[in-house]
C-alpha cells in the first residue's frame, strides 16, 4: 500500500487565518464593548421614584437631577401609603416621603443592594440639604443568604446558557427528529427547572415558591427552542450568534447590575432578552406579590413562539427543495455537517457534501473521487474510514461526480475503503497529519471483467 500526503490548495492563508481567529475575535470585541459599558461604573439611568405630595415633587425633581442629570423619573401620588404602593407594584424603585423633619425612603432589597446603596446616597444628600434626617424602610427584602439581591440572576443564568447547549448537542443528535428534539428540549427544561428551584430552596438562596419553576421552565425552553430554530439559517455561524446572543447581550442586561443603574440601551435589552425577563417575572414572584410577571411571561412565550417558527420554516424550506429537485433527483451530496460550538465540542468524524468552500465552513481533512475503468464517475459508491484497529469512524457516499470529503478525522494512520456492488472493492492507507489534507482516489473495476482478465492471466502461465 502506498502512503501519498497532499497538502491542501485553493484555500489562501489570509482566508484560513481570517476563519480561525474571526469567532474569538468578535467574542472579545463584543464582551469588551458590552460588559465594561454595562458594568464598571453604575449610575442612575432614568431610576422612576414616587414622591408623596405633588406641591414636594417639583424640589425633589430639581434637586435630583442638579446631581444626577437624567438619572432619576420622578413622579407625584398622593401620600405616603401610595408611595409605598408604588415600589411594590413596581411602579417605582423607590417612593419618598418629605417630613419637616424627618423624611422616609421606601426601597426594595429584591431590586438589588447596589440600587439601594445609590437611592439612599442620594436621597440622604437631599434630606441633608434640607436639614432633614432620612430614615429608609424595606419594603421587599430579599432572604437572607441573598443580601446583593443578585441571586436570581445566577440562577437565570443556570437555566440559560444549558438551553443554548442543548440546542447545539441536540443539533448532532441526527437520529432525533425534530419532533423528538422538541420533547427533548420539554423534558429537559421541566427537569432543569425543578433540580434548580428546590436546590436554592434547600441552600435558603430563594424563597419557597414552586411559581418560578414554571418561569424556570419558559427561560429553558425559550433559549433551546430559539437556538435550535435559528441554526440551520446560520449555519456555521451558529456559534457566534448563539453565544452573541446568550453570553455577549444578555449576561450585562440580566440585572447583575441593578437595571436602573445601566445605560439607556442595556435596559432596553434587558425587556426583550430572554434571561432579564426571566429574572423580572421572578423577582415578581418571589418579592413582589406577583407585581409585572405578565409581561416578562409574554417576552418568554414569544421567543419560544419565534423559535418553533423558525424550526417550521425550516421544514417548508426543505420540502420547497425536495420538489424542486424532483422525486427522480435523489440527493445526491451530503447533507450540510451538524454544527458544533467550539466550546462544547470536539471535532468529531463528519462527512462533508463537496463544493466551493464558505466561509467559516470545516475544511476537508480527506477528500476523494471514485471512478470506474473508463474513468468514469461512480455515484453512491460507499466509502468508508477505519482507524488501526479496524473501528469504522464515518461512513459516506460519493456525489453524482464520484466524489466524498470528510473531516474531524484523527491523527496517524487511516484504512479508506470503496465499495460497490458488481465492483471490487478498494483500500488504500493514509497518514493524517496536522494541517495537511490528504487525498485517496479509487479506480474501481467491474467485478466480472477483472476476474476475467485474472482467469486470463491463471491461463496463460499455465500453457
């Protein structure tokens, strides 16, 4: 057997540099413009607060925004009690109360400590300015291992990203349909959902209300069924807009800082990203006496509604092609190869369908073409990779021009073999090195004649 190394053409080096390094590349871009902006220095952004007393709520106004310039939106209600009532509908962050003497500043813990460190700060440098001293109620305390009122946020990180990972491990189950994906996604959201909720009921991270398993439940099954919709029209860049998705935008916009307190943008984001609404209809649960948890439902409900289209396009899309191509057309390349995440992944024997190559697609680490004696093409022609010990890795077919190409194949010494039935079959070894593609064609012959030209040969050394 002869061992032939071929280094691979066509691919210029800018090209394959510009593929490898383009996903980190805009990971770090995106993680520093997103999460420095949303978190190093946070500041009043438009934080709503409910004045008692109409005839106060002008002063407070100016005083506020001589400190902070669009930081706080103050409103007027009538008296204390309606003050009050507005941080726990969640009218307001806070409400406050201006005595002669004595003023009161209604905050809720749930909404995180670092927005109840600022409202006090300020509102504290306002009663002092007219010489008032500043007491401030709780109105909504969080449990007591959760002093920051950030805990929700990690377990709504807990439940989301695993559905993004879902998503992608699911996309390599091949023998799964998409029906069979969807109860996948179900059955492991509801399972995720309860292991979490009374996992930080026993540590007394959360308080015990079995309402946020099914907020748990939406957020799990929002992001797996999004991200499974959405990857078969991204293709390789699945990756990207995935952890885009997930990591880069909705970790700054989840509440780790308190929402007031971030930039205008990262609020808007955190109102229709899947993870922030997730942690707002949970915190309405838990602290609020379920005060603002329709709308984040609605949030979760559409994602889930947007993915499940995706995935019915898809379908459409397929079947379009399907009679396009026509029952007599079979298909003749290789399906497109199931996307993986690099970080979740290992590169796995795969085989690939054999055209011009795109950018961000894996490049064939062996490639091929089978013909027949006259040298034609052979379609549908098996064949077959095996390592040393005689293991089949991946098993492919040949395109209408008698051609295959696989990738994710180790290094060291492989058997490729072709078959065909009323052909003989055909092996030849290769040595897979790093960063060099190897190329293993076959002439196949037809079974008869060649045992005919062999019976020929037996003959005449006879005579």
């Amino acid at each position: 057997m002869t061992h032939r190394i071929d280094h691979p053409q066509g691919i210029p080096l800018a090209r394959t540099l510009a593929e490898t390094l383009m996903f980190p590349a805009l990971l770090f871009l995106g993680l520093l413009f997103c999460l420095a902006p949303a978190l190093h220095a946070p500041q009043p952004h438009h934080a709503k607060v409910a004045v008692a007393d109409p005839a106060v709520e002008r002063k407070v106004d100016a005083a506020l925004q001589k400190q902070h310039p669009d930081g706080f939106d103050v409103t007027a209600v009538a008296d204390a009690q309606e003050a009050r009532r507005a941080v726990l509908d969640r009218d307001a962050v806070a409400g406050y109360v201006a005595g002669r003497r004595q003023s009161v500043l209604y905050v809720a813990r749930a909404n995180g400590m670092s927005l109840e460190q600022a409202l006090t700060k300020g509102f504290t440098e306002l009663a002092a300015h007219n010489h008032q001293k500043l007491t401030v109620t709780e109105v909504a305390p969080t449990v007591a291992k959760d002093q920051n009122g950030t805990t929700l946020v990690y377990f709504g990180v807990a439940w989301s990203i695993p559905g993004y990972i879902l998503a992608t491990t699911l996309l390599r189950a091949v023998t799964f349909n998409r029906r069979r994906k969807l109860m996948t996604i179900v059955a492991v959201a509801a399972l995720f959902s309860v292991v979490g909720f009374y996992a930080g009921v026993g540590l007394d991270y959360l308080p015990n209300d079995p309402g946020v398993l099914a907020i748990a439940f939406l957020l799990t099954t929002a992001v797996a069924t999004f991200a499974s919709g959405v990857a078969p029209f991204t293709k390789q860049f699945f990756p990207l807009v995935g952890m885009g998705l997930y990591i880069v935008l909705s970790v700054p916009s989840s509440g780790v800082s308190p929402v007031p307190l971030l930039p205008t943008f990262f609020q808007y984001l955190h109102a229709v990203m899947p993870l922030g609404t997730a942690v707002d209809a949970m915190k309405g649960i838990l602290y609020f006496d379920d005060a603002g948890v329709l709308k984040p439902v609605l949030v979760l409900c559409a994602w889930i509604a947007a993915g499940a289209a995706l995935l019915g396009l898809d379908v459409w899309r397929h079947h379009r092609e399907a009679a396009r191509r026509g029952a007599a057309d079979e298909q003749e390349d290789i399906e497109e190869p199931p996307v993986e995440d690099p970080f979740v992944n290992a590169p796995t024997p795969t085989a690939l369908p054999v055209h011009r190559h795109h950018f961000g697609e894996p490049l064939p680490m062996l490639e091929g073409a089978v013909r027949n004696g006259e040298q034609q093409p052979v379609h549908h022609a098996a064949v077959t990779v095996m390592d040393p010990s005689g293991r089949q890795l991946v098993r492919t077919t040949t395109n209408a021009r008698g051609e295959y190409a696989v990738t994710g194949l180790p290094e060291g010494y492989i058997s490729v073999v072709a078959s065909f039935p009323g052909r003989n079959p055909m092996v030849h070894q290769k040595l897979l090195q790093s960063g060099v593609a190897v190329r293993a064609d076959f002439t196949m012959h037809d079974r008869s004649s060649h045992d005919r030209s062999s019976n020929e040969t037996a003959s005449t050394r006879m005579q």
